[in-house]
C-alpha cells in the first residue's frame, strides 16, 4: 500500500469527520455557563449543552479539527458555529469538552495536577486529542497521567497504553505487573488487557513460575571438590557442599518463592555476590561457587523482553493512528 512504502510524501488516509445535519437551536439545549464567551465567535454543541468559544482556540490545534469548524455539511451548506445553528461535535460528550476547554483556557502552559481525582479528566483531553489528532493536548494529557501521586496501577497502564497506543507505557508496565504473581491482580485488572495481551501475560508468568522454581531448586555446582592444590581437602569439602545448599535456599530460592518476589534472576548474581560468605564454605569453594552462579542463565529477562515487543506490536495492530513510539 502506497501509506505504508517508507518513501512515499502521502499522508496516511484519515477518516472523513463524521458530519451529521445542521439542527436549528429552538431553545431545547441549556448553556455552559463557565465556557459561555460573550465576546466568543463560535458555539459548539456537545450532547446537550452548548459552549460559546473563540474559534481561534480551536483552528490552530489540528488540521482535522479545522475541517469540522470550517466545511459545511455538503447537504444544507449551512455554516454551522452560531446560537441559531451550533456546532455539533460528534463522539463528543458534554465532560469532554468541559475538560478540553478548561485545558485550552487555562492548563496548556501550566503544569498539570498530580490529584488522582483528575484522571478522568486528563482522559477526556487525551480522548479529545486522539479524535482530533491534537499533539499538544495528547502529550499534555499523557505527561499528567504519568505523573499522577499515588501513581496509576501497572495494568491502568497497560489497558490505557492499549486504548491509546501509548507504546512508551508498555515496557515499564508490563515490568512492573511481572514483579508480582498473577493472583495479585483482580479479575476486572485481568480483563482489562484484553484477550490478546492477556494470553502473552499468561504465557510470560508461566514460564517465569517454571522457571523461579527450578532456579530455587537448582544449586549451582562447586566443581572442584576433589582438586587438592585447590586447598579444600576431600575430607572437609562435603561441609562446604552441605553450607552452600543451605545458603543457596535460604538467601536465594527462599526470596525467589516470595510471594512478593523479594528476588528476581536478574538480581541473583549481585545479590550472591553482596553476601558474607558463611565460614563452613572454604574461600575457594565459595569463590567456586560465586563463578557457578555467574556463569549461570536465567531467560526471564529475554522473556519479558520478548513479550514486551510483542505486546507493543499488538497495540500497534490495533490502533487506527500511526503514533511513534519516542514521540508519543
Ligand atoms: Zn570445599
């Protein structure tokens, strides 16, 4: 397809804006009284409210949203944007436009509350941005998400990185879910990441519980017990073994079964290291032991790796916008 060749100067095909008729203003619609401009120039309907604004605020945002403003409906010809005949904004709620205007009016430069309570309203730009492919809005909106104190939970983020194609949320969030078991998430959660997304998650857990368990397991081996030069004579060196099972379930599979994950694979090596080591190991035996846990590989970095990119190609199939993933 012509959109997609790497060379080509197309723009990518944009939906027409849904246009419905004209409906003439008899009074049946009540006014936005803190976004009812006296010396405004446009008036805009959303549900069944009406918001008298500067056209100028609204022009210069987005070539789609210029369109709307500015092409009458083909059918009647009539210019809407007046009390007589507002402007209808389709996929538009009467929230939604309170919110974008109070961003236009007032937030754009300034930064934004990290309240909680404001979620739903940097949802509402962020939905409004993506409609009407606003860039400033959407970043606006995506950088108060991000910073929101207590932060948003990692599958928020996921299933609002998948509503809005926010391919910078997918690696931190799905890192975070995987530092946590499965159980740890409510159903509502679960369903939230959607099938596709949810069966890699399950995959991604599976094989990091397969994997935790067998690491817990599976002491890595002394293997130079029977060398004598080494300084670990045959007739002591069964001690060492016997303290290294026990150090290796104590201060590694222990912590690796936590339910909390108190230790993952990718920290063993520096957490090993960061011991004392327990005098009834010999000095060459717990050196021995140290390389055996260096020279150790545990995949669930590759995994999570893995299922990262694949999520963010998902999203990506999903989405109908072609955001890049550095510039949001
Ligand atoms: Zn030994």
């Amino acid at each position: 397809m012509a959109n997609t060749a790497p060379d080509t100067l197309m723009p990518p095909v944009q939906p027409e804006p849904v246009r419905s008729d004209p409906v003439r203003n008899e009074g049946q619609w009540s006014k936005n009284l803190e976004y009812w401009k006296d010396d405004g120039s446009i008036v805009l309907r959303a549900e069944s409210t009406l918001f008298k604004v500067h056209r100028s605020q609204f022009e210069h945002l987005s070539t789609a949203l210029r369109g709307l403003l500015t092409i009458p409906p083909s059918t009647t010809g009539i210019l809407e944007g007046t009390e007589k005949w507002p402007l209808y904004m389709p996929d538009t709620t009467e929230a939604m436009l309170t919110d974008v205007l109070s961003f236009l009016y007032h937030s754009a430069f300034n930064t934004p509350s990290t309240d909680p309570a404001n979620e739903q309203k940097y949802l509402n730009i962020l939905a409004f941005a993506d409609r009407w492919e606003i860039t400033p809005a959407r970043k606006y909106a995506i950088y108060a998400l991000e910073h929101l104190e207590p932060p948003l939970r990692a599958a928020r983020r996921l299933e609002l990185a998948r509503i809005h194609t926010i391919l910078l949320w997918v690696r931190p969030a799905v890192e975070d879910l995987m530092q946590l078991p499965l159980s740890f998430l409510d159903p509502p959660e679960l369903m939230s990441f959607g099938g596709v997304i949810l069966r890699r998650l399950l995959r991604a857990y599976e094989f990091r519980t397969l994997e935790l368990e067998r690491t817990a397991q599976l002491v890595p081996q002394l293997s130079k017990w029977d060398e004598q030069e080494y300084g670990c004579p045959k007739e002591r060196h069964q001690r060492c073994i016997d303290a290294w099972d026990r150090v290796w379930w104590e201060q590694v599979g222990r912590p690796l079964l936590h339910p909390h994950r108190l230790l993952r694979p990718s920290g063993i090596v520096a957490h090993v290291e960061g011991l004392v080591r327990d005098p009834e190991i010999s000095p060459i035996c717990y050196a021995d032991a140290l390389q055996a846990v260096r020279n150790s590989d545990w995949a669930e970095g590759r995994v999570v790796a893995q299922v990262i990119e694949h999520i963010k190609e998902d999203i990506r199939g999903m989405s109908m916008k072609q955001y890049d993933e550095n510039d949001l």
